[in-house]
C-alpha cells in the first residue's frame, strides 16, 4: 500500500512537474516569436 501511494505521489509531482515547466516553456516560445516579430518590423520600417 506504501508503494501505491508513492507511486501516486511521484505522478502528481512530476505532473505538476510538467505543467509549470510546459507553460514556462510556452512563455518563453512566445516571448522569442514577438521579439523576431518586432524585430522584423523594425527592420522594414528602417530599410523603407
């Protein structure tokens, strides 16, 4: 029973784990895409 409920304890922690770093990640990806963005735009707006 010890075993099971350790078990449960470890999929709940790397779960939990998982959706910290997933929505870090996520911001982190999101971040970098609007920087190129606007460093994209950037670029036109000095070449134009």
């Amino acid at each position: 029973m010890a075993n099971r409920n350790a078990k449960m304890f470890d999929l709940k922690v790397t779960s939990a784990y998982r959706q910290v770093f997933g929505r870090v990640e996520l911001n982190c990806i999101s971040l970098i895409a609007e920087t190129m963005v606007l460093n994209d735009l950037l670029y036109r707006e000095n070449t134009f």
